[in-house]
C-alpha cells in the first residue's frame, strides 16, 4: 500500500522559500512590538510589587488578591473584545473606515456593559474577601485597591478595544508604544502617591489604584486620537491586497489574541 511521505529536501526548500521567508519578516516586524510592549506590562508588574513590599505583609499579601482579580476580569474583557480584531481583518477595503468605526461602536458598548458588571465585584471585593476567609485587615486593604479599579476597568476595556483595531490594521508599533507611555504614567505617579514622597500625600494602597486609573486613562485617550487619526487619513489598506493577503490576515487572527494591557 502506497503511502504519502514528505521528502525533508522539499520541506527544507519550502521552509527556505522567498514567500515563507517574506511571511516571517512580516510576522516577527508586526509581533516584535506586541513582545516589547508586553515586557514593559510586566516591568510594571514587578515595580508596582515593589511598592508593595514597601507597604507592609498585609499590603503585598492584599494587593496579590486584588491583582489576580483584576487580571482574571481584564483577561476575559480582553478574550472578549478580540472578536473585534477578527472582523476588522475580514473586512472588504471598499468602506473599511465606515464598517471599522460600526465595529470599535459595538465593541466600546460591549465592553462597556462587561466593565459594568465588573466593577460591582471591584467594588465589594471587601466583603467577597471576608466571605471566602480573609482577614479583616487584608480585606480592608484589598478595599482600597478594588474601589479605584472599579473605575478604572472602563478606560481599560475601552482602550482593549482601540488595541484590538490596531492589530487588525497592522499598527501594533502605536500599541507598542501607547502602552509603553502608559506603564511610564503609571510608574511615575504609583511611587509619589503610594509612598508619598516629592511632596505627594500618601495615599497608600489607594495611590497605586489612582496611578493605574490615571495610566489607563491616558492609553484610552491618546490611542483614541491615533485611531481616530488613522481612520480619517488612512486609504484601503495595502496589506491585504498583496499576494500573501490570506496568510497575513491569518496572521492577524494570531496576533489578536496576544494579551495587552494587565
């Protein structure tokens, strides 16, 4: 019985091939970003625990509970909002401005209601944390924490959403660096208002949620007027006109689910 084998000359030759080699100039440019910027989410990461070292056991061991809940609630906002990069990358060039502003609508309203729920568990996570057997204490730190992220999970959601439309239109440098210049944000004032140093009062737990407030504040606004600019200036894309369209729309469809802002 005859079987099909590859011959590994031929698979080296297509491994080697112009148009697989052009294929990974193109995904390692447009995925090189996305990696760097979620470096500089981990950096933050690491600095805001720091921070927390600084405030005390009961704080680190608070602001780990909190922060878990915030990364399972943005991860599933995130998993979310990617269907908006699907369908942006499917789209026809005639119109693509028009149907692309319908879909980053539908997604804001989307993620807003998302965030809304959310924000009701942020809120509480005092009482949620007594529930299940913490410490007064810690929960009352957690509390301090969860309230100002309760406000922050909107401009987060909505910012995903804008993050998800650069991916799809091939722009994940200005992702890169819109969340690269909001880890700064949040860098510079997590420490003064934390630890109430250069003058700052000392918000203590609290500081850190303000600094991630005004952070994603600052993504949300400026990768709205780079979107908003991209939209009113920008032709039909040529990426997907080319003739490795399909494969770089696939590629695409990899790169929406690449994590964001944490």
């Amino acid at each position: 019985m005859k079987t099909n084998t590859v011959k590994p000359m031929w698979a080296l030759r297509a491994i080697l091939s112009a148009e697989c080699l052009s294929e990974s100039r193109y995904l390692f440019n447009k995925g090189l970003p996305l990696f760097i910027q979620k470096l500089g989410v981990m950096v933050r990461g690491v600095f805001f625990a720091w921070i927390l070292t600084q405030l005390g056991v009961e704080a680190l061991a608070a602001g780990g509970l909190v922060l878990s809940l915030f990364m399972l609630v943005s991860g599933f906002c995130i998993g979310l909002v990617s269907t908006v990069c699907i369908q942006l990358s499917s789209l026809a060039s005639a119109n693509r401005a028009g149907s692309a502003k319908k879909y980053i609508q539908h997604g804001s309203i989307l993620s807003s209601l998302v965030a809304l729920f959310f924000s009701v568990v942020l809120w509480n996570v005092e009482t949620e944390l007594v529930f299940i057997g913490q410490t007064p204490v810690i929960a009352a730190l957690a509390a301090q924490y969860g309230k100002v992220l309760s406000f922050a999970i909107f401009p987060f959601c909505w910012w995903s959403v804008l993050f998800q439309y650069c991916i799809s239109e091939g722009l994940t440098r200005l992702a890169m660096r819109v969340t690269l210049m909001s880890v700064y944000v949040a860098l510079v004032f997590a420490y003064p208002l934390s630890l109430g140093e250069f003058g700052f009062v000392s918000l203590g737990f609290a500081g850190m949620g303000v600094a991630t407030l005004i952070s994603a504040l600052f993504a949300f606004l400026v990768g709205l007027y780079y979107v908003k600019k991209h939209l009113v200036f920008s032709r039909p894309l040529p990426v997907w006109e080319s003739q490795y369209s399909d494969r770089r729309q696939t590629a695409v469809l990899i790169l929406a689910y690449s994590p964001t802002l944490s």
